[in-house]
C-alpha cells in the first residue's frame, strides 16, 4: 500500500528497501501504486517509475526483496483526478471528462482540499498516457521487477474510462461499453505486448475489434 516515502523527485530510498524486504516471506509482493510519469501524480511523496533515478531507486528494492527470497511486481499507477494541483506543481489533474469528484476530499502536502475540475484528456494526451504505462513496465523490468500489475481500481485513471460517471467522452474512448473498455485494453496490450515482446505472449489484437 501507498506509504508516501519516497522523496520529492519520486525516487525511493534505503528504508523503501528495508520495509519490502522485511516482507519477501511472503513470496509474491505487489508494490504500493507506483506514478508511470508525473502527469501520474495524485499524492505528495508517492515514488514514480519514469526517470533514471526512479529505477536507480528501485533497484535497491528489488535486490533486497530477491535476497531475501521473495518476488515482487510493480503496480503501476495513474490517479487521473483523484489528485490536486497543489501536488503537481499547479497543473490540474488529467482525467477522460471534465468531471470532478464531489463529496469527498484528498489528501494534499498542505492538508486535505476539495477536488478540483480536471482537464479533459485530449486525444493525444489519452495516447501518450498509453505510451507511458509500457514505458512505466519497460523501466520496472529495467529495475529488476518480476512483473507488473495494472491498478485499475478504486477511481484511478483506468476505472475513470470504464465508468460513465466519469468519462463523457464523445470520441472512441467514450460512449460504448467497448469504447469506454478502449483505454484499459490498449494499455494491457502495451503491457503484455509491448514490454516483453509480441512474440513471447502471443499477442494479437483480436481483444480489439471483436466489442
Ligand atoms: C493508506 C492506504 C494505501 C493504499 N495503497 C494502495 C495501493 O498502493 N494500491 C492498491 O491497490 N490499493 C491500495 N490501497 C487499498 C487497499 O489495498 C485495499 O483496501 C485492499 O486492496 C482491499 O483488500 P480487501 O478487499 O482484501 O480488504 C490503500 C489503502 C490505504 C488505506
């Protein structure tokens, strides 16, 4: 789970390293969400998995965790709106629609804050984003991962697609069952075919075409 240690630049440190390793009896950790860029970024001091001294920092987690006999994947994560601009250097956060959350507050590094009005994702901001969740799981590998998992839960960026409350969308990534599905299976295409190779998995994109 989220444990907000990492420092400003999102890199994660020795104590990163202890608190895994002290869980690798476990044998298979899923690591706290993890920001794929800083459009990612929701909550202050979260570790991210897009520059070089982010897998530098993971490395040592990874090392540790492996040592002690255990395995461990990334979870890679975007928050979409569920995050303020007081943590993102004053950008607004980036979601499918122009919809805030109502009736609940996050948690910010000057205290809880009402959720602000996103900025809808263009449609190449939605393409990038797809491009950095394969880079998020290229780098994991780099740092020495044994996997990745998707965080499509809880209102993050991937739930805010599927759902109609959030995503009001006109374009093929909203509207439609299949349309709204677009995003998160696009990213796990990236995933699964992008970050290992086409080859090893399998991969087609029949998953694509057939809603
Ligand atoms: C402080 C905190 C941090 C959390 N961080 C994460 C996270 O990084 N990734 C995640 O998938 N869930 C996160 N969660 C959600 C919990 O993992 C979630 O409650 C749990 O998966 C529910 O499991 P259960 O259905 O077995 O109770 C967090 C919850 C809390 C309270």
């Amino acid at each position: 789970m989220t444990r907000s240690r990492a420092d400003i630049a999102g890199v994660v440190g020795e104590l990163t390293a202890q608190y895994y390793a002290q869980r690798a009896t476990a044998g298979l950790i899923v690591s706290e969400a993890t920001n794929i860029s800083a459009d990612a970024i929701g909550s202050p001091m979260t570790p991210g998995i897009w520059s070089d001294a982010q897998i530098e920092g993971w490395k040592k987690v990874t090392s540790a965790v492996h040592a002690a006999g255990g395995q461990i994947v990334m979870q890679l994560w975007h928050t979409g709106r569920v995050g303020h601009s007081t943590v993102r250097g004053g950008k607004l956060p980036l979601a499918p629609s122009a919809v805030s959350i109502v009736g609940q507050q996050t948690f910010t590094s000057t205290g809880l804050k009402d959720f602000e009005v996103p900025t809808a994702m263009s449609g190449d901001d939605v393409r990038a984003t797809i491009g950095d969740f394969e880079r998020g799981a290229r780098n994991a590998l780099a740092a020495g991962f044994d996997g990745v998992e998707l965080h499509g839960a809880f209102g993050y960026l991937p739930h805010q697609f599927l759902v109609d409350s959030a995503n009001q969308r006109t374009d093929e990534y909203g509207g439609s069952i299949a349309n709204r599905a677009r995003f998160v299976l696009e990213v796990m295409e990236r995933l699964v075919c992008g970050a290992k190779g086409a080859l090893a998995f399998g991969c087609h994109r029949r998953w694509l075409t057939t809603a």
